[in-house]
C-alpha cells in the first residue's frame, strides 16, 4: 500500500475518499482518529505541529497512479 493524501483533518480525507470510491478506487484512511488521541486537539489548518497525527489515505499498489490521478484533480479544483 502507498500514501497517496493527508489532511490536517478526516473531513478532507473523506471527500478524497468519495472520489476514489466513484472511480473505483479501494482505500483506507490510517489515523482517523489520530489528532484527537494526541490529546493535542485537532489541528490548526497549515500547521505543522501533529502532521505526525494526520489523517492519511492509503491505496493498493496496483491502483496507485489511478489514485494519484483522482487526488491531483482533488487538489487542482481547490
């Protein structure tokens, strides 16, 4: 599996989410949960203090230019 997106929070790895999902597109999001274990609180947008603790996306190998592809459109649409 490889990386393929992180956000500072999981709202943002959800919406990637639903885009990988609608091109087909298995994934797994590690660290849903992670700021709010830190005990540090979410954090702040653009901060780097808990990018350790960020939700990130993961995707099989196999499907990573795919996914690539669906976070780059991600990104350029911002």
């Amino acid at each position: 599996m490889k990386k393929v997106f992180t956000a500072p929070e999981v709202i943002t790895c959800d919406l990637v989410g639903v885009f990988l999902k609608g091109s087909g597109i298995e994934f797994f999001i590690k660290n849903a949960q992670g700021s709010g274990l830190a005990g540090e609180g979410l954090p702040i947008l653009g901060s780097p203090n808990l990018v350790w603790a960020w939700p990130e996306i993961w995707v099989n190998d196999d499907q990573l230019d795919d996914a690539i592809v669906v976070v780059e459109n991600f990104n350029s649409d911002k």
